[in-house]
C-alpha cells in the first residue's frame, strides 16, 4: 500500500472518530439555530429594579448587563413595558464556584399591577455548594393560583458558568414553551379544563439575582456565604417580541390580534420531529421533579399534564425518581395541608 493511501485511511479513521465525539459532546442538539427577532438594548427595552450603581453594571454598547450579589444587596432589572404575548429571551452566564443559596430568575410576570390575580412564567437558577451542579425549575401561574404551583424541577447538560447559553419563553394564545438554545424542554397546552390557570394578562420580563438562603438549596440547608462574594450572573443579547399593552385597558386591539398571529408562525412555536426527539431525551434524563407526578400533592393530576407510563413508574407518588423514605414518610403525614401552603420541593445532596 502507498504512503499517500495509508495517509488518507488514518485520515478518514481520525475524521470518523472526531465526527462520533462531537455527537457524543452534543446529546440535545435541537436543530440549527435560527434567527431571533431584534436584540434589545437595555435604554431602549429595560428600566433597573434594585441593585444601585454598584450592582448592576451596563456594557459600553448597552447590550450586556451584569448582575451583583453582594452581602448588601442584589440586583435586578424589568422591561420598561407589559406585553400581551410575546417571545423573550436572553443568553445567560450564571456564576461559579459556591453558589448555594442563590437563585437568578429570568421571569415574566404582572405581580406589581395585579397582586391577588397575577400571572407569571418562570426560569429560576438554583445555586448549589461546590463541587455540585447547578439546578433549575420552570413554573407557571394564572390568574393568582400560586395554591396550585405547576414545577419542574432539572439539572443541565452542560456548566451554565462556563459560558453563554439562551435561555427563551415563549408564551402565545394557545401554548407556552420554555426553551434552553435551540432544545424545548418544557411545552405546555392551553385546555378549557386549565380556565383562568393559563396567564392571559399582559406581563412584563424581569431578572434578578437575590439570596434565597431559607430555601433555595437542599430546602434551605446550605445558605449564601459571603466569603465568596460578589456573585455576578451575566445577561446580553436581550429579546422583547410582542405587543406591548395594558393590562388594565382592553386587549383586543388590532395590533395584538395582528402580533398573536405572528407569534404563531415564529419557529420557536413549531416544534420539529428532531426538537421533539431532544425534548423527550432531556425530560427523561435530566427531570427529576413534576409536579404532574406528585400524587401526593395532585391525587388528580392537572389537565395539562400528559403521563408517560414510563416517567410515572420511575417517579413513583412524590414527583421525583429516588426520595429517601424518611422524607417520604414526612410528606404523608403534611399531605392534607399541602393544598393552603406554598409546597417547597427539597432537593437531596
């Protein structure tokens, strides 16, 4: 055989090999990514919460903004308007190292117009001590049903402080999906059954970074230490698509009618076969808290759930796969309560 022969089989050996790894490295590619609507500035889109000047920093071109934990206060920052629908999103870079007792929100909600009837969409960060990943949860309320918490709780494929990863809501007329880059992790279907459950006002987009030391980690047993402060998350790239409205005025005009359409043909609204697939795999592998599986909690699951036989077997009655039975025993006997309380999921070590 000729040298050039053998070069070319070492070198098609060597870019098989390669190939195979990248798909290994890459287990929840959801398809390429596509373009998303216009990139907001934070003067143009944006108005600060908390944090003064010294905790919440803004880039050079506006794009980029970093949030501060420090053992005075935290930080955060809304958009400047409430939007009847709409698609927003950011890439995120969470801190690192220690980080048990913080939680970074990405949210929308109309809370501050709407107290006792107020609608929200949540992704929530969930620190963790070193050594251990990073958690995080979805949830979603309507019309004030914080009785009625709908988690999710998960862990990630990747380190979320090592780079830059989009984080989208999508919320429309008839579904909500919560996206991670270009994989849907989380869709949900508006049913009559749902009623007033499903958020139907206009809501605004917020993020912050807080200490959340009672109950963020393991329900509270490890909390914020300062030692490692400040604990920054970083946020660019910023997207508000949708219909800005008033949630005290009518929202029939023609323009959100005409935005609700548009919403509907986004890609971020038509989920592939492919995205499906990857959707389907991250659930399995990476869910470890349903709410649509806690029957303790939900006797009668709620009417968007759709149980997978397979998921319902390995979640057993708490939600979540592996719950030690001293906990187990402890939910039982909380179990009649649990409807008038706020239930909070602890995770174990």
């Amino acid at each position: 055989m000729k040298m050039n022969d053998q070069f070319l089989i070492s070198l098609s050996t060597t870019t098989l090999c390669i190939s195979l790894l990248l798909l290994l490295l890459q287990p929840l590619t959801g398809g390429a990514a596509a373009a998303l609507p216009r990139i907001v500035s934070f003067e143009n889109g944006f108005t600060q919460l908390f944090g003064g000047d010294t905790n919440l920093l803004r880039s050079d071109d506006d794009n980029s903004i970093r949030l501060h934990l420090d053992q005075y206060t935290g930080a955060g920052f809304r958009s400047s308007d409430l939007y009847n629908h709409g698609l927003f999103s950011a890439r995120i870079k969470l801190p690192s190292d220690y980080t048990a007792g913080i939680v970074v929100a990405f949210y929308t909600s109309n809370g501050d117009v709407l107290e006792k009837t107020h609608d929200e969409l949540d992704f929530e960060f969930l620190g963790n001590i070193k050594g251990k990943p990073w958690r995080f949860q979805t949830n979603l309320y309507g019309n004030g049903s914080t009785s009625r918490g709908r988690e999710e709780r998960y862990t990630l494929w990747f380190d979320p402080s090592k780079a830059y990863h989009r984080y989208t809501i999508l919320w429309t007329t008839s579904k909500i999906i919560f996206y991670i880059d270009e994989v849907p992790i989380r869709e949900i279907l508006k049913s009559n059954e749902m009623g007033g459950d499903f958020p139907s006002k206009p809501m605004a987009l917020y993020a912050t970074i807080w200490d959340a030391s009672n109950w963020a980690t393991n329900g509270g047993k490890y909390k914020v230490n300062y030692k490692y402060a400040p604990f920054v998350t970083e946020m660019t790239d910023l997207v508000l698509h949708g219909c800005i409205s008033n949630p005290l005025q009518q929202l029939s005009s023609d323009n959100c009618v005409q935005m609700d359409q548009q919403l509907q043909t986004i890609h971020y609204n038509n989920i592939t076969s492919k995205q499906r697939t990857s959707m389907k795999r991250f659930r399995e592998k990476y869910m470890y808290y349903s709410y649509c599986y806690d029957t303790l909690r939900y006797p009668v699951p709620a009417p968007e759930c759709v149980i997978d036989p397979v998921l319902r077997q390995r979640f057993k009655e708490t939600g979540r796969p592996d719950f030690d039975r001293r906990h187990r025993r402890h939910l039982k006997k909380r179990s009649h309560v649990l409807s008038s309380q706020i239930y909070e999921i602890q995770d174990e070590d």
